[in-house]
C-alpha cells in the first residue's frame, strides 16, 4: 500500500498494533469528538463514533484515514474510560468474576475515491474473581486510567484474564484481521 | 513472593510474560532436554517435557521453578518448532483457513518444600486463508523459525488470527492467569 496512512486515534496501544500489522509510516492524527456515551447499542455506539472521528479528520487530510472506538459491555451497561480512581475501582469491581464483552468500532476512509468501510467486533473477555488488594495493587499501576473498562489486557491485567472469545488485538483497541481485510478490500 | 523464583526456559516471550505479571526479578535456566515429539495425546506430551524441565532446573537450583512447554495440534499431528523455512512453509499450509489447538503444559516446583503443580492449558486459534505470497513474506520476517507451529501471535502474524477461544498468553507460551492461580496455591 503507497497511500498516506492516517491513523486516527491518540492511543499509544493502536500504534503498536498498526506497527506489528507491517505498517512501517503513518501519521498519527487524532481526532477530537464527543465521547460522551449515549443510550444505544454497543455496537452502534462504537460504530458511529469510529466514523464520526474518520470524518473528522477526513476534512482535514487526505489519505487513508483509520480510526476506531472500543467500549466495554456489561449486561446493558456501557463502561467507557474512568474518571478517576474511585471509578475505575467501581468498574473492576463489576467486571470481578464475570463475563463482559469488548466492543471496537472500525472506520477506514480512502479520501481519494470516498470508500468508505465500517465494521466492528466483539470479544467476549472472562475476569476471574479479583480481590480487593488485586484491584488497589492494579490501581496503584496506573495503567487502569486511559483505558475502556479500566484494565489493559496487554499489561499487568494479564493474570485477571482467564479467557478470551474472539480477536485478542480487539480487546486492545484494533481488531488486527479484521482491519487487515479491511484494508484489502479498500484497495 | 519473596523466594527466587526461576523460570527453566529460553524463550524471550516467556520472560516478557513473567514481567507482565509484576515479577520484577527472576533467573533464566533453560533446561535442555530432548524434546522429539512421541506418539501421546497432546495435554500429555506438554505436562510431561513441563515437569521433566522443572525437575532437570530443580537438581542444581533452590527456588519457585517454573517450567512450561507448548505445541500446537492439529487434529491428530502434532507440530513443534519448524526445522527449516521449507518446514515452517508446510506447517503454515497446515494452519491456513483452519481451527489448531495450542497446548501449554506448566510445572511449578518450589524446591524447599518439594510441592510440584502441573497443569496445562488448551487454546483454540482460528488462521484465516493465507495466500502462498502471504506465508513467503511472513517466512520472510524470521518470526515463524524458533515457535511452536511456525508463527507467534504477538508478532506480525496477528492479521492472520481471526479468533482465539481461551486463555491468549498460552497462546504465546506461558498462561498468565492459570500460572497466577498455581503460585498462589503454592505459595
């Protein structure tokens, strides 16, 4: 691919996943929307946030614009980035022992022709019952601060997870397979 | 923990796995045993060469040995590290478009008090269909030569895995969450 690579999104953890896709150059241009959760469905939430914020910067720049949103799915619940500590103990505390599921929204634009593909995907995660010195110890790690569901599964949170249904690079923040078909369906 | 903990593998993923887990300091011992893969059902082979490396380490060290030896399966075959690219070319072939099992079994051994756990874990892994150019340049990258089944999940091979059901770390060679759960047992 010799088009300009626009990756839409702040997050060091989609960087690394582009980079291990084989992507040597892209630029890094992150797209500033309102993040704020609305009632509605998972996967309509990511969906229209992946394409609000491709668009956004599609205004801009001209290239092939990438830009996604994950979220974390409990029951009808929708836990996005925490506020602070205090919240992203609440969420750990809910997701202790149960299922959820991982939600990311993905939105490639080619500005030369229009294209325009969205898609998501869905990852069911497995907690094991965590403790509350479990919880305070991952706190004090920081790590819980800037993500969808406070926890990394890349990081420290390793040991909470006993299993994943589904793309593991989802769970990070960009579904590897599915943006690589993407993309070969784009071209 | 305050013993030392001793970790009877070469891999560098393995290690990376152990830090992730907040183990701060641990020593390398690869234990090097034959490792010619016999006719026996997967969960046994990596239970056996796991407790045969943990017990080779525990003869000549004192501490939390921690051993691990995965594979993938693929039906009835087994396959191991490839021998050459030619064979790391044919495993590829294997995987393209199908479901394998990678298979990690695990021993802890804490040598002052002699309690050994073995265990193992199962991971399904869905490849998509690899085209010959696909599989020529990811033999290319370098990455299939020294892991089980000729690829590693965490490198550049990541847009070729669709879905995994169970536990990714294992996937990678050491399950993080199931060797959490062991050494608390042990502890």
């Amino acid at each position: 691919m010799n088009k300009r690579i626009l990756l839409a999104s702040a997050s060091p953890r989609r960087a690394e996943i582009l980079t291990k896709m084989g992507f040597r150059e892209f630029d890094i241009i992150p797209a500033e929307i309102d993040e704020s959760i609305i009632a509605c469905a998972p996967d309509e939430y990511v969906l229209s946030l992946a394409k609000q914020k491709a668009m956004h910067v599609a205004k801009s720049y001209e290239g092939i614009i990438i830009a996604a949103d994950t979220i974390v799915a409990l029951g009808n619940e929708i836990l996005g980035k925490p506020k602070d500590e205090f919240d992203a103990k609440n969420m750990l505390e809910k997701l202790s022992g149960k299922k959820h599921s991982v939600f990311t929204g993905i939105c490639v634009i080619d500005t030369m022709t229009s294209k325009t593909i969205c898609d998501y995907e869905k990852t069911n995660v497995y907690f094991k019952e965590l403790s509350d010195n479990e919880i305070n110890d991952y706190i004090k790690t920081g790590e819980p601060m800037d993500k969808a569901g406070a926890y990394g599964i890349q990081g420290s949170a390793c040991i909470f997870v006993t299993r994943i249904d589904g793309c593991y690079y989802n769970v990070m923040g960009l579904p590897a397979a599915k943006l690589y078909s993407i993309l070969k369906t784009i071209e």
